[in-house]
C-alpha cells in the first residue's frame, strides 16, 4: 500500500504564500536573508563534497555529525560577519530615508562575497592536496610573491585556473541577477515595529558572528573534535580558514597565548637542562641560552658547504626506506655521516633554513626570516663564521628576495648573494628559476673562487627544481613516471644534478678541506590522519667530505642539531645561543628529541613518545608506532619539556634573547 504525501503540496503552498509576506515585512533587510540561504546552502554542500572525497577518514573516524554541526557554526558565524556591516548600514540609511543611494553598494557588496565564498571553495581540493590542509596562512604568504607563485600556477594548475576563473565568473553573474531582484526599498511593517525588527536583527547576526555565549567568540579550536587535522579543517569553510590566518599574522600570535604559559626561569631551567652542555656557564641575562661550545676538530678552520634540497622527505630516498629515486645520496650515505632518523622543523623552505641556519626553535608564528624584528643582528652561523674571519654566501638559482632570504641573510652575516640574475650561463629556466644543474655549475664557480681568496668560506646552496610545477630539463633521467612533470620525477632529477656536482666537488681544489652537507629543507605535501604526521618530518642528511668518517647515525635527532654539529666539524667553537647538540659529541639517550611545528600544532619526541601541543586544549602524549601516534597516558615530565621548547622561540624572539 502506497503512502500518500498529501501534505507536500499544501506546505509548498503555504511556503510560496509566507515568502512574500516576509519579503513586504523585512523591506531591504531581505536582500540579506537571501544572501544567507543561498551561501548556507552552498557552503554546507562543498563540506559534504569535500568529505565525500575523504570519506575514508570521515567514515573511519565516525566523523559526519561533528563536521557537519560544527561545520554550521562556522558558516553561520561566518555568513553574520559578512552581513552584520551591511545590514547596520542599511538600517541607518533606511531611517535617514537614503536606502536607495546605497542599494547598488549593497549589492556589489554581496555580489563580492559571494564570489570570495565560492572562489575559496573551488581552489580548496588543490591545496588540500599540497598542504593536506584547507587555505591558510600559506595562502596568504604565497600572495607577498605573485611573480614566482604566477608561474608556478600557469605552469603546473592550468586546469585548476580555469575552473576557479569559470566558477568566479558565474557566480558573480547569478549573484549579480538574484541580488537585483530581491531589493525591497520599504518594509510594510510600521516605523514601531521596524525599530524591533532592526533591533532583533541586529541581536541576532552579532550572536552568530560570535557564536558563543561564552567569554571568547567561536574560533577554530572550538570545532575542532579529531587527531585528524583534516578532519578539523573541514569543519571551517576556507573563506573563514583564510581570514582566521590573516588576523592570525596581523598579531603574529604567541606560542603561550596557544598552549599556556610557564614561569620563564623554569623555562629556561628545562631547556638547559636538555642542552647538551649543562655544565657550560649561562652568565649572559639577555641572551640566557648563550654559553660557549668548544669544537670538536682542532686544527686549521674548515670551509663549510650546505646544499638544502627542496622538499626532500625521506620517503623519496632509497636508503630511509623510500622510493628509488635517489642513487646518490644513497651513495654518500655509503661513503659519508648518514643520519637515519633525522626530523625538519616544519612544513616550508622558511622553516628548513631557520633551523639549519640559526638554530632556532620552531614556532606557530612565522619564521625569523620573514618577521620584522630578526632581519638585522639576529643570530646565525653565517654571522658567527664571519666575525672568524669567514667568507660568506648564499646561492640560489631563483631570485633571493622571495620568501625574504636576502634581506634576512644580508642582514645577518651572509656577504654575498648569488642568485639567478647573477649567473654566468642559464641552459635552463623553470618557473622557480634556474635548474638545478645550472645552480650546482654556479656553484662550483662560486666555490673556486672562495678557495682562491685564501680564506675559509661558508656557502649555502640551495636548490629548487624539486617544486611544483617540476619543471626540469629533457632527456637527464631514466623517468620513474610516465608522465615527466612529477614530483618523483623531480626528486629523482635533482637527485641527478646533485650527483654531478658531488663529481666535480671531488676533483676541486676546493674539496680537500671542506665539509659538505646534503639535507632536505622539509618534506613535500605533508599530510596524514595525525594531529601531527610525524613520518612526514622524517628527513634526510649526509655529512661528507674528506676526512669525514663513514657512519650510519640512528639516534633521535632534529634539525636544530645541524648547525650545532657543523660548526664542531668545522673546528669553529665560542658563544652561541643554539640549544641544539652537537651530533659528533656524545649524547645521553634522555636528551635525544625532536621538534616539529605543523601548522597551530607542536610535537615533541622523545623515544617513541611524542607529546602534542594544540592551541586553547591540554597537551597529549602518543606512543609512536608504525608512523602512527597510539593515545597513551600524559605524560607529564614530557609534557613540561615540550612546553617549553614551544615556548621559548616566541620569547627569545620578543624578548631579544637571540641577538
């Protein structure tokens, strides 16, 4: 027996009969209510699309309700944000009789939201493919560079452009053509009755912009429900991922705003007691993790060479397990220090080259190299190597000044940059620059006329041909996919170009008294189910040269030990403020750690234990199994360690304590 449904059509009819008594009642208020359905409607159905691409780990994680419910709250607060200037400009125009002058304002107003929401969503699936996140601070970061991220985008996401620009287009046509129809210039209501209705309104859209009743307005940490970041991110919408960042960048945020504060003499207390030398003496207040690290080679000073490789996971490297893709490094791990169980910092080149070159702990703000306050006096090897007599370089194959390198390194003991603009020959030019043979031939170039100048040296090479688009030169490598354009096609041809460099670093005059360094910047599209992916931190480093002995190292180690271990092999000992260890001295198995900032989280690891800071909630600790982090009990000795680690970047930076 069928069931009749009788009851459709008189709710659809008396639906179509309340609409237009609403629309007379609300006036030019409507517009708004129109607004709010359409982008309600159109946000929550990118979510599900979002989390049906996902839907293993939504489905896995039992996660549907939370998203979606939090996922509300967030369009609704997001929605009222947009709304609530608008519509206080449209009740006070209304009131002085000037509704109508400032219709088409409104109207454009909206028309440009609109556009935003649905410009934000369309471009969200490729950045949660690069970044495993939605748009954040990345995104904004990458605007300060529109040159080099232009070409990167045309070159590699021509496909993604043309979307984005079709979808912007029409929807600001069909916002443009329902906007202009849904004006109502008078309301039926009397002038009592408006001035409650505006004042209800009013009420109610700053309500859902805050969100809460409580003392703080909904924010991202309120929603967030999983150890899966993901999952967390797709209960925002990206518009409000993006404008969160930005405020976010605007107070450059503290690590003990994120994860609490601790007295900073028990802060400084731990953290020396973790360095490696805790009998050094701390006499120097304003700069309390400064003490005097004595080398471990004595003789005549050493050249230092690091080449920072562009998104170099460990997982693309034979040797760590990976793919085959880097025969070698594989190689110099067979001749060389090869460091197996080795972690990046962070998720950028900025972050990489703040570890490996000053030593600083990571941070939920931005790297030193982009804020304001570290670009002159602020610590690194190459202004240490300088006041002993070192020349000083850095050599790039693209231009210098993105992501701020050369004000940063100019400013901080670097004398010479090298770049694309400054290269004798270019064979090829890919969207980020040079290749990174034609680097590594500058390179040598570079080298040789440092050694000839009589006096030791230290270059940082960095390379770039491992970058989205991946455009590399024809005809250099056996390609591992068939298509040539991959990131594992790039990895393998950077590889490739390294080697060659390695070969003609041997026959140098040069090579004899230089310590050489291969190490990844970070890894590349870091993503996983974890809070933080700890597996994609894992990096890899080879120390090599002559005179350097061949070890396989497996102790727990972090970037911020690199410098450390570099300036000891070099014979380059004094005062420094790093709290890294040096690597070629003994290390006490209590004290070997790790530390990775993954967007607003921090991980400590110490053994197998990893403890995870997340902003405005108590800290956890995991167990660290099989590239998974198990929950286990806190625990609290760990706890208090990694907080001050996370603490002590932001306030040895605030507080000049590296400079």
């Amino acid at each position: 027996m069928g069931i009749k449904l009788t009851f459709i059509p008189k709710i659809t009819s008396l639906i179509f009969k309340v609409i237009p008594k609403v629309q007379n009642a609300l006036g030019p208020v409507w517009i708004f209510v129109v607004f709010a359905v359409l982008a309600l409607s159109f946000l929550t159905l990118a979510r599900f699309g979002l989390s049906v691409w996902q839907v293993e780990r939504v489905f896995g994680s039992h996660a549907w309700l939370s998203i979606f419910i939090g996922g509300l709250r967030v369009d609704i607060a997001t929605l009222s944000y947009i709304i609530v200037p608008a519509l206080l400009l449209t009740l006070m125009m209304q009131s002085v009789g000037w509704q109508n002058k400032v219709r088409g304002l409104i109207k454009i107003y909206l028309v440009g939201m609109s556009a935003l929401l649905v410009f934000f969503e369309v471009i969200t699936p490729t950045f949660i493919n690069e970044y495993d996140l939605r748009p954040n601070r990345l995104f904004i970061e990458y605007l300060i560079y529109p040159k080099e991220v232009s070409k990167m985008i045309f070159s590699g996401y021509k496909l993604e452009v043309f979307i984005a620009v079709i979808a912007l287009i029409l929807s600001c046509k069909f916002a443009s053509k329902v906007f202009s129809n849904q004006w109502q210039s008078k309301s039926s209501l009397t002038g009592l009755n408006q001035s409650i209705l505006a004042l209800v309104l009013v009420c109610l859209t700053i309500l859902g912009a805050r969100n809460s009743l409580g003392h703080r307005p909904l924010n991202s940490a309120m929603v967030s429900f999983s150890t899966d970041h993901l999952l967390n991110d797709l209960t925002l919408n990206s518009l409000y991922s993006v404008a969160f960042a930005v405020k976010q960048l605007s107070n450059e945020q503290s690590s003990q705003d994120y994860y609490g504060k601790m007295p900073t003499d028990e802060l400084l207390s731990i953290v020396r007691s973790n360095m490696q030398n805790t009998q050094g003496t701390f006499s120097d207040v304003t700069a309390p993790t400064k003490t005097f690290h004595e080398a471990s080679y004595i003789g005549k000073p050493k050249n230092l060479v690091i080449i920072l490789q562009e998104s170099l996971g460990a997982r693309y490297v034979g040797t760590l397990g990976g793919l085959p893709l880097t025969p070698n490094i594989d190689a110099l791990y067979k001749q060389g220090w090869g460091f197996d169980n080795l972690y990046a910092t962070g998720t950028r080149s900025v972050r990489g080259i703040e570890a490996v070159i000053t030593g600083f702990t990571p941070t939920p703000s931005r790297a030193v190299v982009k804020l304001d306050k570290s670009q002159r006096d602020f610590f690194t090897i190459a202004d240490f190597l300088a006041k002993q007599n070192y020349n000083t370089q850095f050599i790039y194959g693209g231009e210098s000044h993105f992501d701020n390198m050369r004000s940063f390194f100019l400013g901080n003991g670097f004398k010479n940059i090298v770049d694309t603009n400054n290269f004798n020959k270019i064979d090829f030019n890919g969207s980020w620059g040079a290749s990174d043979e034609d680097l590594y031939d500058q390179a040598d170039i570079e080298l040789t006329k440092l050694k000839n100048q009589n006096k030791p040296f230290f270059s940082l090479i960095f390379s770039s041909s491992n970058h989205s688009p991946y455009d590399f030169p024809d005809d250099k490598i056996t390609l591992y996919d068939k298509q040539k354009q991959t990131r594992n096609n790039a990895a393998k041809y950077a590889d490739y170009a390294l080697g060659t460099f390695i070969e003609k670093a041997k026959k140098s005059s040069y090579w004899d008294n230089t310590v050489f360094i291969v190490i990844a910047d970070h890894d590349s599209r870091v993503s996983g189910s974890n809070l933080v992916p700890v597996d994609h931190f894992k990096i890899p480093a080879v120390i090599f040269g002559k005179g350097i002995t061949h070890k396989r190292d497996s102790q727990l180690a972090s970037q911020i030990d690199i410098p450390v271990t570099l300036l000891s092999l070099i014979g380059a000992s004094g005062k420094h403020p790093m709290i890294g260890h040096d690597l070629s001295k003994p290390i006490s198995d209590n004290k070997q750690r790790a530390m990775m900032q993954y967007d607003k989280n921090f991980a400590y690891m110490h053994d197998n234990k990893v403890v995870v800071l997340q902003p405005q909630k108590p800290a956890t600790t995991y167990t660290y199994s099989n590239n998974q982090l198990v929950p286990c009990e806190n625990d609290e000795q760990l706890v208090k360690k990694a907080l001050a680690h996370a603490n002590l970047g932001n306030l040895a930076y605030t507080n000049g304590w590296y400079h």
